[in-house]
C-alpha cells in the first residue's frame, strides 16, 4: 500500500492517526476518480493499493 500511494506522490506517514489520514487519502482518491475507476468504492480502492503495494515494480520501481 505505501509503494502505491508513494507513486500516485501521496503521503502516508507513520505518526499517530495514520488510520484516518488513510481513510482522508481514499475520501481524496474517491473525490477524483480516474477515467477507468469512476465506480468504484473506498474498499476497490484499497484493495488496489494493497495488491500494488505488495508489487511495487507494477508502479514503475
């Protein structure tokens, strides 16, 4: 998850409240959808990031 939101040059810190700056970032990603993910949910888009996270070099690295 960390490598995808490092590619998309969101961040995502450690410090306390890491939660909900997370659920704030997919409330952002969710407000601009993309041309292809315009229906999608909070939860598609966490799994995206998930399976991205655990493939870093799908996102150029």
């Amino acid at each position: 998850m960390q490598h995808a939101l490092n590619a998309l040059g969101l961040a995502l810190t450690r410090a306390p409240g890491r939660y909900g700056r997370y659920m704030q970032l997919l409330g952002y990603l969710l407000d601009h959808p993309h041309q292809h993910a315009d229906d999608w949910t909070a939860r598609d888009i966490d799994t995206a990031l998930y399976w991205i996270g655990k493939s870093p070099q799908a996102v150029g690295h």
